[in-house]
C-alpha cells in the first residue's frame, strides 16, 4: 500500500490516463482533494460547533429552525425614546448578518480541566442553495472512494449473483469548490456559567470571509422600534386629479 496515492482511491479503477483523459483526471483529484478538507474542517473544532449542530438535529433535541430572524448591526444607535429612523439602515451604517432562515441550537464548550463548561446559543445562517450544493459534492466524493474500494477489494474474487458494485460517479470539471459562497455565518453567545462558576468565554460573530470576531456586551439591554423618519409625500391637490 506504499505506493498508492490520493488519485489511485478517487479515480475509476483501471483509468487509462490518455492525452485526452488526463487534464480532467488531474481536476477530478484536485477537486476531490478539497472537498475531503473541507469535510475534515466540519468535523474538526472550531468557534461555531458544526458537530454539535449535526448531532442537535439528528436528535432533535435543544434545536429549532427559525425563518423570523432579521439580525442588523447598525453604527446608529437609537434615541432617547428608543426609535430608530430608517435612515440607519442605509448602506454604509448596517451590516447584516441573518438575513434568512437560521439554525439555532444549545450546546457547551469542550471541558477544562474536566470541568463542564455553561450552556452556549449558537445561530447559524442557512441558505438551502449552498446546503444543496456542498451536500452533493460531498456524495461525489462518498461515491468515487467507496467505489474505488469496492472495485480493489473485489478484483480478482467473484462477486455473490445478487450483488454489483455501484458505478463511479465519473470525472469533474466546472463543478464548485468549497467555500465557494463564503464561510460560515453565526452569532455564539454564552447563556449559562460553567460548574465551577468560572467566567463564560466571550461571545463572537463569524463572518462570511471567515473571520470570528468577539463581541462584549456592554449598558443595559433595551427595547426600540424602527420609525420612519422621511419627510411625509406632499398632498396631491384636488385639480391634479
């Protein structure tokens, strides 16, 4: 097994790497390679918990879709009665950051010390379309390994009458490539302290180019409302009509 590559468990078994074949056969396993990170990056620990997220919905416990979030930053803050005109949302003065349905599920940090840490919210921006293509691409890749596998293991052995090696799902192309719509968006926030009652670790935003910036929750929470603070439309008059 020394000598196998990335490219001998991807690309169909027996592949005759002509002039023709071989351009695609090179982006087949480059691709191929990329989606396998990526799904080793989900998997792996970071600031927002895709693992934990899996496992809540599989289970279906502490999770809830949400498609009635509407989630703004804006450099305006309200006055003194709580409004905020519209004028605050204009570009340049708002970044958006749910502006579509979100997962939101409860989960803890990893232990320190074996000591289990609070309770954290996570919200996580979905968008059905990425959901849809990263999903599909990851079954590419599911398919051609398992096929390579099955083709190595079964070579030269007889195969039961009942049975056949499903087909390799082919070679690629113009086919997308991870992150392809940006990373990850979610807000993580602490809800409860851990069992030693040690400080909660800070809130953060992830943003769509992959940065995880901390957030501090400063003054008093408070309520508001959106005004509309434009000039009313004048009157028409009564000979306009």
């Amino acid at each position: 097994m020394a000598d196998d590559t990335f490219s001998k468990l991807v690309l169909p078994f027996g592949l005759a790497v002509t002039e023709d074949v071989g351009p695609r056969a090179v982006a087949t396993v480059e691709t191929f390679a990329s989606w396998l990170e990526y799904a080793h990056d989900l998997l792996r620990p970071s600031e927002i918990d895709t693992t934990s997220a899996h496992n809540k919905v599989k289970h279906g416990l502490a999770v809830r879709g949400r498609s009635d979030l509407k989630l703004s930053f804006s450099t305006i803050p309200p006055d003194a009665d709580g409004n905020v005109g519209l004028w605050a949302f204009a570009d340049g003065n708002v970044v958006d950051l749910f502006d579509r349905s979100v997962l939101e599920f409860l989960a803890r940090p990893p232990k320190k010390n074996k000591v289990r840490q609070g309770l954290e919210l996570t919200q996580l921006k979905l968008d059905y379309r990425v959901i849809l293509s990263e999903a599909a691409m990851l079954a590419f890749v599911h398919g051609a390994l398992f096929n390579v596998a099955a083709c190595r293991h079964f070579a030269g052995r007889t195969m039961p009458n009942t049975l056949s090696i499903a087909k390799h799902p082919g070679l690629v192309s113009e086919v997308p490539k991870p992150y392809f719509a940006g990373h990850q968006v979610g807000l993580r926030y602490p809800i409860t302290t851990a069992e030693d009652g040690r400080t909660a670790r800070p809130a953060g935003i992830a943003h769509q180019n992959g940065m995880w910036q901390t957030l501090t929750f400063t003054g008093e929470k408070t309520t508001g409302r959106v005004v509309d603070d434009s000039e009313d439309p004048p009157i028409p008059d009564e000979d306009d009509n």
